[in-house]
C-alpha cells in the first residue's frame, strides 16, 4: 500500500489580504517582464541567424566628414580634370543634388549639370571628366551603367553619386588628368 502524503497546509484566514499594487508598482513590473522577453528574444534572433552571411559595411557609406561643407572648397587638385570633378563634388555639396533635371527650381545640380557647370564652357574637359566619372562608375558598379544621367536618376539620395564624384577626382589625379 503506497504511503500517504501530507495535504497542503491551509491558508491563514485569519491575516489580511495582501494589499493592491500601485500603478507604479504594477508598471515596474510589467516593464521588468518585458525586458526579460525581450533579451530571450534577442538571444533567440542570434541564434536564428548566425548562418545569415553578412557584407562588409564601406565606411565610405557612413563616415562623411566634413558634416556641413563649408563655402571655400578644398585645396584643388593640381590636374585639370582632377580639379573639375572635386569642383563639382563641392558644388553639389553647397547647391544640392537632384534627380531628373540638369538644375531644379531650387538650384540643386545633377552630376552631368555640376561637371558641365564647372568646366565654364570647356567642352572637352567636361567630356574628360564625364569620361572618368563613367570610368569611376564601372569600376565600383560593373559595366551595367550606360550613361552618367541614368546613373544619377538610380538614385533617390545623392549620397552615393557625390561618393563616386569624390572617387572620380582621385582617380584622375591619380593618372595626372
């Protein structure tokens, strides 16, 4: 015969109920409940996706310094094409950017507007610079970009289209163009 189990003693009744929690109380509570179910759920999203492979971030993407531009452009590249392009990087820097138009009613500028816009008339160093820019292009983006406006207009911020500016003027200074 199997042995007997003491009951469970009962309740004091002769002791008053606990008291109600207070609003703060209550709330404390519940905000120390959900930090817990959140650091579960955390540790869970790691585990989920530790076999998610990841890229490498560019820091060129994040880091943008100076954070205003200021009025002076830099110090010029001694080349000529080198020193459009870094002209028309901070052109843009200080008029804006924009899409669709070569200069919108606010007077942002295009990459193809701000090139021919510093080359004051210069055809064929407008051209130069088009064609390094195009070369700039390719280089991070492939082969697929058929013209510096259709690259200008994939774009809804201009972050990444001054970057490649700014790649454009070091790499025609780095040819000594």
């Amino acid at each position: 015969m199997p042995h007997p189990t003491h009951a469970p003693p009962l309740p004091d009744r002769t002791s008053a109920p606990p008291a109600a929690l207070s609003l703060e109380a209550r709330l404390a509570a519940t905000d120390a409940a959900m930090t817990v179910r959140l650091e579960a759920a955390a540790v869970a999203y790691e585990v989920n996706t530790a076999h998610i492979p990841t890229v490498p971030v560019d820091l060129g993407d994040v880091v943008a310094l100076p954070l205003t531009p200021t009025l002076e452009p830099p110090a010029p590249y001694a080349t000529p094409v080198a020193a459009l392009l870094q002209r028309a990087h901070h052109r843009l820097l200080i008029d804006g950017w924009c899409t669709g138009a070569l200069v919108d009613a606010e007077g942002a500028r295009c990459l193809y507007g701000a090139i021919h816009h510093e080359a004051h008339g210069d055809q064929s160093l407008a051209s130069r610079g088009l064609q390094i820019l195009m070369d700039a292009i390719g280089r991070e983006f492939g082969g697929d970009v058929d013209s510096v406006p259709s690259f200008n207009d994939g774009f809804v911020s201009g972050r990444i289209p001054l970057r490649m500016l700014d790649k454009a003027a070091g790499l025609a200074d780095a040819r000594l163009l």
